[in-house]
C-alpha cells in the first residue's frame, strides 16, 4: 500500500477536498487492501461525488472489513447508511435489507447500539410523509433517545430534525424551527459527517420554507451555499443548493437567474444529486407559467411529476391560467384535503385563487379563514402577507370593497418588507378593483399603472395583459384608446407642463411619465406633445 497516497487521501478528506480525496484513496485502493475506516471515507468521497453504484460498492467492502475486525460499531453504522441511501432513493427492498441487517448488528451491542436509532430514520421519515406526522414525531423521539444514550451527534441531529419538521407539519411552526436552528447549530460547528450535515442543511432550508420564512430559509441558503462551495467537485446537495437559490430568485423578481438555477439544479440531479429534480423540474414550470409559457410550463410540470411528486399548486394555476377552471378545482382541491397541515397552508392561497375564479366565494371565504385563523398577530411577513391578501380578495367578491383595502394593503407591504415584487404588484391589481368598485377611478388608475410597470419589468405577460384589460373597462368611452392616468398626462401637457412638473404633481416617476407619453403617441400615432395635445381638444378631453 502506498503509505504517501493513503496520508494525503485522509488529508484531504479531513479538509473536505473529496476530489482530491476520492483520486488519492482509490490509488491507496490499488496498492493494497485498505481498512475499513478508509473505506468508509473513500465511500463518503464517492457518494459525494456523485458516483453513486462506485459508493454503495466501496460502502459494502467497508461493512464487511468492519466485520472482520469485528468493529461491531461501524459495520451497523456502514449498513445503516447505506440502508438510508438506498431507501431514499425508492430502492425499498435492498434498503430495507440493509436497515435490518444494521439493526441486527446493533443488538448484538459491542458499542453498536447507536445505529440502531440511525435505521430507525427512514421509517420515521417514510411516516412523516405518508401522513402519520404524530407517529412519525414519536419515532424520531425514540431514535432520539437512542442517539443521546451513546452520545451519536448524526442520530441526534437526524432525528431532532424530523421532530422540527414534525412540529412544523402539525401546525407548531415557531416549535419546530427552534429544533431547527439547534440542530443547525451541530452542523456550523461540524460536530457531525458530511453527509448528515448535507441531509440538514438541504431540509432545514426546506421546512423553512414551508414555514413561510422566507428570511430564515434566505440566511440558511447562503451558508448553504458557502458549505458548497468550500468542497470543490461536490454533487451530492449541491443540486438541492441551486433549486433553493432558484425558489429565492423567483420570489425577488429574478427571473432569469431563478430559470438558470433551476437548470443547474436539473443538470446535478442527473449527475448524482438526485432529491434536487423535483425542485428543479417545479420551479422551472412556475417561472414560465408567470411569463406566460405556457408550453415550457406545461413540459416542466410534466417532468416534475414524474418523479413521484405533485406539482402543486403550479400545474392547478396553469390549468387556471388557461381558462380550464374545473379542471383547477380538481386539481388543488384533493391535493389541499390530502396534504399535512403545513403544506395545506401552502396550498390554500391557490384554492383561494381558483375558486373565486369558480364564482365559489363561500368556499374561498373557508380557506381564507382557515389561513387567518393560523396566523398570529406576531406571524412572519410572508405568512402575513398570504393571508392578508387571501382575506382581501374574497372581501372583494363579497362585495365588501372598502372592507378589503385594509387587508391589502397589509399584504403590500409585507411583500414589500420580503422583497417580493410580483406578489406586490398582484395586490395593488386587487386594490386597484377595489378603488374601481368605490367609484375612485384616479386611484384605482394608479395603482394599475404601478402594477403594470412592475409586470412590464418582470416578464409577466399575463398579468400585463390582464392590467390592460382591466385599464380599457375602466375608461370612459371618451377616452377612446387612452386610460384614465394617460387622460391625466395628456391634460397637464396642453396645460404645458413639464414631464418632472408632471411627475411632482400625480406623485410619479419621470421615467413612468416618460412611459405613460410614449403609450399615448403609440396609441394616438402621433409623435409630439403638440399633437398630443390637439389631439386632446378635438376630441374634448380637456
């Protein structure tokens, strides 16, 4: 065995370099047997890499050198993560079979007793997403247990997790991401194995998620991100990395970066980071479906259902999109009945959504109500926001219109507090028709202009049209082409003011007056201010 290639292989696993690590251990490999600690990270090496079939074969060599030196701890650690591997790949038989074998060896204690609460997470997990969150609660309490008992920081920090993301699906969010945040605290001080860690950051990011915090799950995507990036060559999470990266861009208006981080999270789940292809597959569909890709969203949703997961609420707002409403409703409403209670929450501003498009304003009133009634007065923005803004829009289809600008303006601001410009302009649309129902056309011809030209610089082209529309009934006829705030530009221009005058008094930009006359001479095919105004007096609108 080259003793200098086994050293800088250790060397190089220690300071996470698993390229540099996996090329000097498999050259050790060559020279000689290696033993079954360096096994086990030749293995971790290939796993994270990406190599999945080379990982799982050097794993089982290093299982079985372990028994041979009668190492009972490690050969039940080796099983059971190669038991977890396989399983959450969907490879239940041979992952099963490793699960009991590593549960078997634990018994046998010899210091092997800790695995046994590491083969006791899969089926945790498998009852936490099969609908079972109270059972699985109780087995990730019982792994628990087992890891505190032989001091095993992966069992401990794998099982405190499940119990957060257990709190968070019953409806016990700020519980939950306090187990979070400890167990993330084992992860910064490297107290435990690079794959555990993987497994926690890439999760704790994801319940932050659906917790809706977004600025936890933002801060968390960052380290993410360093974690990543400090080990060159890493596949394995760093696909999920890009996908997290891909959900933040699309909630602060990135589109175009939200699209590539989405691919490249696609590309390194074909590489070996297999959990990121749902991820990637969805987010792609939603970023297109806004843009009003219709084809592209529908092809991207279609991938990422084929991985066993529902894309919802995406795929039920494309068929609402498209006008298929009934189709919407059948869509989102099994999938909110069906859903834990967290990802019921998430669900719920879509059912909202669809079925006041339905003309099913009792059954939007429900869900808005149940959003409400789960939110607390100290709830976080975006969770404010949603149910703020699901209120306000069913006050409106109540015919409620003064009723519904507080709400609204509550969920403005709070997708402005997060950043989120799209839901934001979506809100002032409602406010908009609101205004519009009281009789105040100017403001309700504001807010569409401040709407619109948020639309314009995101991409959504639906919603512009949608923006148009509503601008063209709330004209009057004498208008002709021209909305009501373009009147309003026209008018103060024959007056000969300034576009910064302009600007100062209808409290807009210079850059939107400049937009607002260069709709207008679009509109009227002429080209200066002076036939603009002409224009205006021949047909009395001034």
């Amino acid at each position: 065995m080259s003793s200098e290639a086994l050293d800088r292989g250790r060397a190089a696993f220690a300071a996470h370099q698993w390229l540099d690590a996996f090329a000097a251990l498999s050259e050790a490999d060559l020279d000689g047997r290696l033993e079954a600690a360096d096994l086990e990270q030749l293995s971790t090496a290939a796993l994270l890499l990406g190599r999945d079939t080379e990982g799982i074969d050097l794993a089982t060599r290093a299982h079985e050198a372990f028994l041979e030196v009668d190492d009972a701890a490690g050969a039940a650690r080796s099983a059971a993560w190669i038991g977890i591997y396989l399983t959450s790949k969907g490879d239940l038989a041979r992952g099963g079979g490793w699960l009991a074998r590593a549960t078997r060896v634990a018994e046998g204690g010899a210091g092997a007793e800790s695995a046994e609460g590491l083969a006791r997470i899969p089926a945790a997990l498998g009852a936490l997403y099969g609908g079972d969150v109270a059972g699985a609660a109780r087995a990730f309490a019982e792994a628990f247990a087992i890891g505190e008992r032989f001091r095993d920081r992966d069992v401990m920090a794998l099982a405190h997790l499940g119990l957060g993301q257990a709190e968070i699906m019953l409806g016990r969010a700020d519980d939950g991401l306090a187990l979070l945040d400890e167990v993330m605290v084992a992860v910064t001080a490297g107290e435990i194995s690079p794959v555990a860690s993987g497994i926690v950051y890439c999760e704790v990011i994801g319940s932050c998620h659906l917790a809706f915090d977004v600025r936890r799950a933002q801060e968390w995507t960052v380290a993410l991100d360093h974690w990543c990036g400090a080990r060159p060559g890493m596949v394995m999470f760093s696909g999920m990395c890009q996908a997290h990266r891909a959900e933040l861009y699309r909630l602060h208006g990135a589109w175009t970066d939200a699209l590539e981080a989405a691919r490249v999270a696609v590309g390194l789940a074909s590489h070996g980071d297999w959990n990121a292809e749902f991820s990637g597959w969805y987010l792609q569909g939603d970023v297109h479906r806004l843009c009003g890709e219709v084809g592209e969203a529908e092809a991207a949703y279609q991938r990422a259902a084929e991985t066993g997961w529902p894309p919802q609420p995406g795929l039920a707002l494309l068929r609402l999109a498209q006008g298929n409403v009934r189709l919407a409703r059948s869509l989102i409403g099994p999938a909110a009945e069906q859903a834990d209670l967290a990802t019921r929450h998430q669900l719920l501003p879509a059912v909202v959504e669809i079925e006041l498009a339905a003309g099913d304003v009792a059954a939007a009133r429900r869900a808005a109500d149940e959003l409400a009634a789960a939110t607390p007065p100290d709830a976080k923005p975006v969770r404010r926001a949603v149910a703020a803004g699901c209120d306000g829009a069913v006050r409106l289809a109540e015919g409620d219109a003064r009723g519904a600008l507080g709400p609204l303006r509550t969920a403005w601001t709070s997708w402005q507090e997060v950043d989120a410009p799209y839901e934001a302009a979506r809100c002032r649309v409602l406010t908009a028709c609101a205004w519009r129902a009281l009789g105040d056309e100017a403001s309700a011809s504001m807010e569409l202009d401040a709407a619109r030209a948020a639309f314009l610089e995101l991409g959504a082209a639906p919603d512009v049209l949608r923006v148009d529309a509503l601008a063209r009934a709330g004209s009057p006829a004498r208008f002709g082409p021209l909305t009501p705030r373009e009147v309003e530009v026209v008018r103060l221009v024959a007056e000969g003011r300034t576009n910064r005058a302009i600007a100062g008094q209808l409290y807009l930009s210079e850059k939107t007056v400049d937009r607002h006359l260069s709709n207008v001479f679009a509109k009227l095919g002429v080209s200066s201010r002076a036939a603009a105004t002409a224009y205006a007096y021949e047909h009395a609108l001034i």
